[in-house]
C-alpha cells in the first residue's frame, strides 16, 4: 500500500516538473538582436565565431534568444563597430579592440600590445589576473560590456615587397599595421596605414602600401597577399596573442534575463576556446601551401627586433605617464606580463625549444 501511494506521487511530482520546464521556457520572452563584425565573411576562422556564437546562444535558450550576424560594411564598416554597439545602432559587435587606439590606447589591452602577452597569458590575464574587471571598468565609460571572443595565438609580422634586413630598411616604408604597432613602428620610420581587411589587398597591388601585416598564413592565404609581396616576415612582434572581443550594448545587456547573460556567457568562452585551437590546427598546412607557391620566409633581424623592443617600452611609458586609464591596466598587466614569462621560462619554453630543435635535425 505505501509503496504504490509512493509511486502515485513520484508520478505526480515528474509530471508537475515535466510540465513546469516548458512553461519556464516560455515565460523568457523572444529576443532579436544584431551583431556587426569588422570581417568579412570570407575569414572563415574569424568571421566563423560569430556564426559559432549565435548557434550556441540559440541552443542555449531554446531558440528565443536569436542574433543575426552581419560582415564588415554590411551595416556600419569595419572600424566603426564600437560606435554603433555605443549609440545603439546595434545591440552587439565582434572586433579587436586596438582598432579604437585613435580614442584611447588603453583599448588595446583589450586586444594586444607591442611584446605582451601570448594568446594562453592573455587569456590567463583576462579570466584570472584582473584583466576581466580593469577592462571593464574602462569599457563602462563607453557603455559597453566586454567578452572573451577569440584568439588567433602570435600572428605573422607581414608581406614585404622587398626583403627587410635592418632599421634602415624600414625608414619611409608604407605598411598596413594598426593600433599600438602602428605608433612604435612610426617612431622607427614606417608610415603607419588603419585598412579593413577587405581592402588590404588592393592597397598592395596599387602600390597605395609597401607591406601589409594582417594575421598568419591561413588567412593570410584567404587574401591572397603572396600574390602581391613575396617576402612574409616573423614574428608579428606586436601580436603576440591578440584577443577579439564581443562588444554587447550595456543597457542591452542589462535588459536581458539572467538566463540570457549565462548563455551569453558560456557561448563567448566556447568561441574564445575554438578560435585558437582552429588556428593552431590549420596554420601549418596554410604555411607549406604558401611556401611551396614560392613565399620567402624570413624572421626579422636581431637588430629591428631589439630596436622594436626598445621603442615599444619608451611608447607605453611615455602613454602611462600622461594617461591615467592606461597607467592603471599597464601597472599590473606588466607584472603579470614579468611573472609569466618567469614562469613559462622553467617548463613551457624549455620543453617547446628542445623539441623545435630536435624537429630541425
């Protein structure tokens, strides 16, 4: 008797529960949102996040929660995304923050800068070192929240025309570079060029630029630059793991229930995740392909590299030393910068070094 009252009512409570799901699903209200990108849809890999992102929120949220991608210039260009998620033009965007240098460099810690972190450190700093809060913090100022969006690890120092040997090789160079890079490479004599990647490589064909640096050989391939500047320089010193962004409307975000922002959440940190696990898996065969057409690979210089190093600090100290937003992320991101690379100097890089030159043999 007891045992089949017990099972009327485990009956009656999963048919309660089983009824109360859908009804909670259908009690969060249907929301559309927008999503400008600064890429194209041809940047698969980059482009590709976006796409990622949008499907997992949908799952996430049973499909209530949908949000259209859109490509660079098909609602606001490339440049100009974090003023349309500011004004509201759309409710979120996807870039790489050292694209609004121009407005403040503190962005750029969002993103990279001259000789900082690597694509794990910069993911270390932001979920674990204080990077998440000291950014958003600068973000508030623009009415915008901030997530991780991507990683594409150390990028490629660019296409030359010619070969590029010393400093002197560099004084009155014409070269696509953006952000940071684009200030310290002044200083070492570079006319510095801010171009969307759609019109990079008709900027090298004309002749418009001399070099152009834009990510590493997968998509680097995508835009065809080895047609045009056979000479393809390492490292891209100024990325060495240059972060994207999801940039979301923060009266936008506020407005959402808090089901929406956990999805929000876990479907950001999944894209960060696999960008950088595609870009490990197809940049080596990316790499062969191109120089089996003919591509020169170089590093560059000790020379160009020390000198790099050494403008780059004078750059950031000088910006530390009359910008207080800046001061206040570069203090404790060079600290966590130094204790990393203390670190990945007793276990990481020993290991990675010996098996490069074992690989060599």
């Amino acid at each position: 008797m007891e045992r089949r009252s017990f099972l009327k009512k485990s009956a009656v409570g999963a048919s309660a529960a089983a009824l109360a799901a859908p009804a909670l699903a259908q009690a969060l209200p249907a929301v559309n949102w927008r999503l400008a990108s600064s890429f194209p849809k041809t940047l698969d890999t980059i482009f590709g996040a976006c796409d990622k992102f949008v499907k997992r929120v949908a799952e996430l949220t049973g499909g209530k929660f949908v949000i259209r991608p859109f490509a660079a210039g098909e609602i606001v260009p490339g440049l100009q995304v974090l003023d349309a998620v500011q004004a509201g033009t759309v409710e979120m965007g996807h870039t790489p923050s050292y694209y609004y240098f121009g407005k403040d460099p503190t962005f750029a810690f969002d993103c990279a800068v001259p000789f900082g972190l690597t694509s794990r450190q910069q993911t270390a700093w932001m979920d674990q070192g204080g990077g998440r809060e000291l950014t958003r913090e600068f973000f508030k100022g623009y009415g915008i929240v901030n997530f991780l969006a991507g990683n594409t690890g150390t990028q490629m120092g660019g296409w030359y025309r010619k070969e590029i040997k010393s400093v002197a090789d560099l004084k009155g160079l014409k070269m696509r570079v953006a952000g940071f890079a684009g200030r310290v490479m002044e200083r070492m004599g570079v006319v510095p060029q801010q171009i969307p990647a759609g019109d990079v490589y008709a900027a090298l064909e004309k002749g418009t630029i001399d070099a152009a640096e834009w990510v590493g050989p997968y998509d680097d391939e995508k835009l065809g630059l080895a047609k045009v500047a056979p000479h393809y320089y390492s490292p891209g010193w100024w990325e060495a793991g240059p972060q994207l962004s999801f940039y979301i409307n923060i009266k936008e975000w506020e407005k959402l229930p808090k089901e929406y922002q956990a999805a929000i959440e876990a479907a950001s940190y999944e894209c960060h995740v696999v960008m950088q696990a595609e870009y490990d898996a197809k940049n080596p065969a990316a790499l062969a392909r191109l120089m089996k057409n003919g591509v020169k690979l170089h590093n560059f210089s000790k020379e160009i590299m020390d000198e790099a190093y050494k403008t780059s600090t004078i750059v950031m100290e000088e910006e530390a030393a009359r910008n207080a937003k800046f001061k206040k992320i570069y203090e404790p991101w060079k600290r966590f910068r130094h204790d990393q690379n203390q670190w990945a100097s007793v276990a990481e890089a020993t290991m990675q070094n010996y098996l490069i030159s074992i690989g060599r043999k």
